[in-house]
C-alpha cells in the first residue's frame, strides 16, 4: 500500500476539518483503485473510525464520511459484521427517540445508504443477515417516514419496496404495522411524488400483512380516498396496487371485494393514461383468474354469448374479469350509499365505480337490481350534473345488460310507491335502453304516467322525462307492430288505441302545467308536447282538431278538487287553463267544461277567476274554428256557454273583485263578437243588451272599452232595445278615456236597428225613434269634430261620411244647425270642402 493506515486513523481522529476530509477523500480513492483483498483490510482498520465520523460536528465530515463508507459497502462482499456496524451507527443517528442529525440532505445520505445495503444483501442472496437486522432497520425507516423533508420519505418508501419484495412473510409480518403507520401519514402529503411512493411501498407490504386480523382491510381503507386524488399517477399507483394484491396476495379471493374497486374505478377514470396503464393488468388478473378456475369457467365461456344491445364503443371484458367481480357483488350495498354521500366527488366515485361493475356482472347483477334502485334512482336527481350524468348512464347501462324480466317488476314496483324525478329518470334510461319490453308493459308505463302523481307535476325536469318517456312509449310500440304478424295486428290495433288515449292526456295534461312555466325548458316542453299530440294523430289517422274532441274529455276528468278556496298558482288552476288554452273551445266537451268553470265562480279565489276568465277570452278568439258545427248549432252551444259562464258577472255589483270579473266579461264577449263572428250577432243582443246601458257607463275603464268593442259586431237590434245602448253609446264621446271616445265615434254607423215595420207603413214610429237619435248623435258629431283631438276628429269624419250615405237630409241640416251656432268655424268648413254632400 502506499498510504499508512494508522496515519489515516490518526488523521480521521484529528480535530481539525480539512485534515479529516482530507483523509475521507483519500481512502474514497483508493476504494476505485486497490484490490478487494487490500481493501477489505484498509475497512477493517479504519471502519470503526469511519463509523465515528457520522457523529463530527462538522457537515461536510458527515457527508464526506458516508460517502466513503457508502463506496467500501459497494467495492466489498457482504458481510454481516459490517452490516451490523454500519445500520447501528444509523440508529444512533436517525432511529432514536430524538433524531440526532440535524442537516436533511445528511439523512437522505444515511437512508440512500440504507437502500444501498438492502439491495446488495439481496442480490448477493443474503436475506439471513438482513433478518438479523429488521428490528433496527424497520426502526430507521419508521423514523425516516416521519421525516419532514420529502426526499428522505420518498427514498424511505423506497426501501420499503425493496426490503418487502424479498423478504420472508413470516419474518417480516410483525414489522409490517410500524412500517404501515406512518405510511399512513404520507398519504396526505402535499406532493404527488411522496403520495406515490407512499402507495406503492404499502402495495408491496400488504403482501406481507397478517389477513387474520384487520390490520389489511385498514390498510386498503387508508389508501382507497386516494382513488379520488387530483393526480392521475396517483390514482394509477392506486390501481396498480389493487393489481399487484389480486395477483399475489395469499387471500386474495377472500378481499376480491375490498381490492376490485381500486381497479374498476381505475377503468372509468377520466385520464386516459391511467385507463391504458391499468387495462392491461387487469386483463392479466382475468387471465389468471381463468387458469386458476378453468375447469369451472370453460364451461360457463360456451355459453357466453355476445349482449345483443351492447353499449357501442365499449369493449367487453373478458369472462375472467367479468368472473372476478360476479363472485363480489356483495359490495354493491356500500358502493350504492357512497352515492349520497355530502361530498361531490365521493358521490361521482361511487357511480363510475357503480358502471364498471354492471359492465362486468352484466345480467348477474340483476338479482341485486331491487337492491341499488332507490340510491340509483336518487343519484339520477344529484344537484350537480356530473354525478346525476353518471348516474344516468349506469342507468342506461343496466337497462342493456340486465335481464329485462326479471328487472321490470322492480322497477315498476319502485315507480308506483315512488312517483318522483329520480325513479322516473331512472326507469326511463334503463327501459328505454332495453330490448325486451312487451305490449302489456308498455300500455302499464302508460297507465302510470296518466296518473297525477307523474303527468299533474309542476316540476320541470320532471314534466320534460314524463315527456320522454311517452316518447319511448311511442317507438317502442311501433317496433312490436313492425315486427308482429298479421294475426296479432288485430290485437295490437286495441292496445294501441288505449296506448294512444293515454299518452295524448299525459302529454296534454303536461302541456297545460307548463303553459305558463318561466323555467328555462318551457319551450322544449311546449315543442316537444305538440309534437307527440302530431304523432298521436298521425298514429290514429285523424287530425289534431278531431283528437282533441275525441279524447279530451278524459284529461278534463282529471281537473279536481275545484270545490276548495284555490288560488291562481294551484294545480287545479294552472290545469284547467292550460287545457283550454291548449285544446281551446269545442263542442264535445263543452258542457263538461262549462261545469268544472262554474265550480271555479262558486268555491276559487277571485286570482283564480281571473287566471281562468282570461283563458275563456283567448280560447273565444278561435270559436269558428274549433266548433266544428253548423251556425244553427254552433249558436245554441254559445248561448249556454255565455249564458252560463259569462253572464252571471255582467250584472253590477260592488267591489273591485266584481269590477275586474265585469271587465273580463265583457273581454270575453269582445273575442266572442271577433272569433264567432256569425253566432255573436244572435247570442249578443239577446244576452248581453239589456247590461249594455249600464256596462258603457261603468266606473272601469276596461270594461267600458270591452263593451264599446263588441257593439262593432252586435247584430239586428230591435229599436226599443237599441235605444238605451245607442244613447249611452253616444254619451262616450265624452268618455275621460280618448280611445274609448274614438271607439264610441266609429261604433254608430255599425248600429243595425231591426224595425217591426217599413217605412211609410201604419206605425212606423220606430222609425222616427231611430231617426232622431241620428239626429242628435249627428249633432254631437259635429261639435266634436271642432275639438283638437286629431285621431277622434278622424274617427268622426269617416262615421259622418257613412251617416251621410244613409241619412243625407238629416246630415245636411244637423251640419247647418251646427255651422250656423259656430260662425264660420273652419273645421266645419274643411269638411264641408271634403265632404260634398255636406253642401
């Protein structure tokens, strides 16, 4: 040798720094350049000098001497001497109580040494004298663990992998808890790196925990929330460990239920590189699985049939994994009770996890199904839309792979005890996806959407999935008829007549409800519920009109409950005046209406009668198109709608409630004069005249608008009858109101008096009657027409140009009587110059 060993032991003591370093970089040299047999004698000698040096107060010492000693370990054979020197030393160090080394990067240094050690004894297959050491060095890493620098962490979990990959179970196994607690606090930690390691080092020493008592269900519950975590490599380290238990766990087929779902939710994740990194594996456990249980399994493989209605872009998974998860369908309970849980994404968890294991139990998990309806059909209805998508596409895919005859039970069991937005959605996903429907289960859907408790909500959501689901009921019903032979089209033809009776009053009854709505989907509610009222009567070969006058009727059976005190926002209401402004007025049912409107005048709130007097007046507006009826007919049926309906409120009485219903009255009865124009000039007089004269001078202004309005279309009036109307007519030129002033001025040429007698014969004073009233409604038109109102004076000039025509001889003198009292008036005389018959 060219050095001196008791030099460099005397240097290695010596107090000065440079001295000691000095002496560390000399032997690291030699390490790169003198022979094992020489360098197994210099470590000899120096070690226990080396080994001291970890404990000099200088940093640079301590680091300088674990590298040295680092290199001896690498050059040198193992030897247990050494290895039991050199893990002491780092017990001192780092494995007491209170951790002596202060500096971080020095205990990094002492646990890569550490790692260093354990993979050298392992591949020199000398696992004895680690054994002989795992008290110490599970001491050093328990303590490492906690360290608060993550790099001495991560490396710590490091050595966990590699200690626990070689080592024996039974030896190891009472280590395993003081190795697993603090692992336990890392993951939690803040960064992804020290949460993957963390993972990874408890995957590998749950192979070697005790399964006979709880010590790895609590491991595995440790690591599980980490499914959720916001890195994707972390979820995939998740995966990987349930993988690496469902392969070489000991038990593992007693904890298949505890670790698929660290690989299910591993194949829903949204990253797709977690997807295709845990894919492979898991086909891997199938494939072992199927070895392991061949005998069994290849018999079950000749039946496996291809799923007709598969979820297309889905690849099915192999009978292995499909088996794995079959034999653990007992953990649908908790996964299913996660899904309301308070956290948003426990929640989300819970459903991908929920889809995978329909996608490999496929018709096995039917017998489950009663089980997981309600928290399915509860998550259907999550407030967040991420989670109730989710829950609707595991709806959607259990509708596909579940056995439909033995679910449809269940399920129309849960609808019919639990008519809410969550069975409905629910139901409607998984039987609108499935194959297997019948005639008579169709018609059933129908029956239960007719009821109130689905078609009579006020729930948006909830009316726009009742809609879908008629819709559903629809296409289905066709494809039966497609495929159905000539012998049971005749049956099918009745089926489909009470199908189509119930789908066309769920669908109006949800038409009516959500007339009004201000939901955001109010328009595709109305879009979309014409539509299927179109479809209904393309199916039954008629047109929308003669739809609704055949069936109705039935929906106007489920207006209820109008004997109480309602206000303009209840049910009852808002149904009866969706209906007639949907279905408007027609001659089939008129009567029944009549009955259930009077029961409205006699019990509801006055915000009700209004609600519904207006959907009287707009449904009026279209009377000649829905009755359908010969004018003779169509005239009786108005009489008894407005005599019954309307005139009751005509009469005055006092209050401002009875002044608004007199005001929608006679708007009523406006319409009536514009959309039955030919009944009107019948029904009107004889109805409404003897209430005009007090009507036209009613203290509200809408009401003497309304009644103004209708005299333009009032019909043949006998003179004596006339006459009050046309007096109070004439009194609204000088209405407060300017657009009743220039109504009241257009409406007298339209008076049409009906004279018992001509002209000239024996008392034919009626004639005269009328003839003066001319006379002073001229007067008055030509002192009106000096006022400074443009738009009346218009009305007046084309009302006396239409007098003038009829009643020339009394025009001319009214206008000299009047040009005579005005001196030379020039409006007169412009008149006069635009009016020739004037002069």
């Amino acid at each position: 040798m060219s050095f001196n060993i008791d030099d460099i032991c005397k240097n290695l003591q010596s107090a000065d720094r440079c001295t000691k370093l000095a002496a560390l970089e000399l032997l690291k040299r030699q390490c790169e350049k003198t022979s094992t047999s020489q360098l197994q004698v210099l470590f000899d000698n120096t070690y226990l000098h080396l080994l001291k040096c970890y404990a000099d107060r200088f940093e640079s010492v301590r680091e300088r001497a674990v590298h040295t000693v680092t290199e001896f370990t690498k050059q040198l054979p193992a030897n247990d001497f050494h290895l039991l020197n050199i893990v002491s030393t780092l017990v001192e160090r780092m494995g007491q109580q209170e951790t002596l080394e202060s500096s971080e990067e020095i205990r990094l240094l002492y646990i890569t040494q550490l790692h260093t050690l354990i993979q050298q004894y392992i591949i020199a297959g000398n696992k004895h004298s680690l054994e002989e050491c795992y008290t110490q060095i599970t001491g050093i890493l328990a303590k490492a663990l906690r360290d608060a620098y993550p790099a001495v962490q991560r490396e710590s979990c490091a050595c966990v992998v590699a200690l626990t990959k070689s080592a024996d179970t039974l030896i190891l196994q009472p280590f395993t808890q003081q190795l697993a607690k603090p692992l336990y606090g890392i993951l939690n930690h803040k960064h992804s790196l020290a949460r993957i390691a963390a993972v990874e080092a408890l995957g590998c020493l749950a192979l070697h925990v005790d399964p006979k008592n709880d010590n790895l269900s609590q491991l595995l519950m440790e690591v599980s929330p980490l499914l959720m975590d916001s890195m994707p490599l972390v979820r995939s380290e998740c995966g990987k460990l349930g993988v690496l238990l469902l392969l070489e766990l000991r038990d593992r087929y007693s904890y298949f239920d505890r670790l698929i779902p660290f690989v299910l939710c591993c194949l829903k994740d949204d990253s797709r590189e977690v997807v295709d990194s845990i894919r492979p594996r898991w086909i891997q456990c199938g494939k072992q699985y199927y070895e392991e249980n061949e005998e069994e399994l290849s018999k079950q493989e000749i039946a496996d049939l291809p799923v007709k209605n598969y979820p297309s872009g889905v690849e099915r998974p192999t009978i292995g994994c499909r088996s794995i998860v079959q034999r653990s369908l007992r953990l649908l309970g908790l996964i299913t009770r996660e899904s309301s849980d308070w956290k948003v994404n426990v929640r989300l968890h819970s459903l991908k996890l929920l889809y995978q294991f329909v996608l490999h139990a496929e018709a096995a998990m039917t017998a489950k199904f009663f089980e997981i309806y309600p928290d399915l059909a509860r998550a259907c209805r999550d407030p967040e839309v991420i989670v109730a998508q989710e829950a609707l596409k595991v709806a959607d895919l259990m509708g596909r792979l579940l056995s439909y005859d033995d679910w449809i039970e269940h399920g129309f069991d849960g609808l019919a005890k639990n008519a809410k937005e969550g069975y409905l959605k629910c139901f409607y996903y998984m039987f609108t996806a499935s194959l297997g429907p019948k005639m008579n289960d169709i018609i059933r859907v129908s029956e239960m959407l007719v009821e109130s408790d689905f078609s009579q909500t006020l729930k948006p959501e909830f009316q726009l999935y009742v809609l879908k689901m008629v819709e559903t009921l629809i296409c289905k019903s066709d494809e039966i008829e497609k495929d159905s032979t000539a012998e049971s089209l005749e049956q099918l033809k009745e089926a489909n007549q009470k199908l189509n009776l119930n789908i066309y009053v769920t669908t109006i009854k949800v038409l009516a409800l959500s007339l009004d709505s201000e939901q955001p989907n109010a328009v595709e509610l109305q879009e979309m519920g014409h539509h299927i009222i179109g479809v209904i009567a393309d199916r039954r070969k008629i047109s929308i009109a003669a739809l609704h006058e055949e069936c109705f009727a039935r929906g106007l059976n489920y207006v209820q409950n109008l004997d109480a005190f309602l206000d303009e926002l209840t049910e009852p209401i808002l149904l009866l005046h969706g209906l007639l402004s949907v279905a408007k007025l027609r001659s089939t049912y008129l009567e029944d209406l009549q009955k259930k409107i009077n029961l409205v005048w006699e019990n509801c709130a006055d915000s009700a009668k209004v609600k519904i007097f207006s959907g009287i007046s707009i449904a009026m507006l279209q009377w000649s198109e829905t009755i359908n009826r010969p004018v003779n007919e169509s005239t009786e049926l108005l009489r008894t709608f407005v005599m019954s309906v309307v005139e009751p409120h005509l009469e005055w009485r006092a209050g401002a409630n009875a002044e608004s219903m007199r005001s929608l009255a006679m708007a009523t009865l406006c319409s009536m004069s514009q959309g039955a124009t030919e009944e009107a000039r019948y029904v009107l007089p004889e109805i409404v005249g003897r209430y005009l004269p007090s009507l036209l001078e009613d203290r509200a202004v809408a009401t003497r608008h309304y009644s103004v309005k209708c005299l333009f279309n009032f019909g043949d009036v006998a003179v004596d009858q006339l006459k009050p109307i046309a007096y109070a007519t004439l009194q609204r030129l000088d209405d407060p109101s300017a657009g009743i002033r220039e109504l009241a001025a257009m409406v007298i040429p339209k008076l049409s008096p009906k004279f018992a007698k001509a002209k000239g014969e024996d008392g034919d004073y009626e004639h005269e009657i009328w003839e003066t009233f001319i006379k002073k409604a001229l007067d008055m038109m030509f002192l009106h027409y000096e006022g400074p109102e443009v738009r009346l004076r218009k009305a007046i000039k084309g009302t006396i140009a239409q007098l003038a025509d009829k009643y020339p001889e009394i025009c001319k003198d009214s206008y000299k009587r009047t040009a005579a009292m005005a001196y030379n008036s020039i409006s007169l005389l412009e008149l006069q110059s635009e009016l020739p018959i004037l002069e």
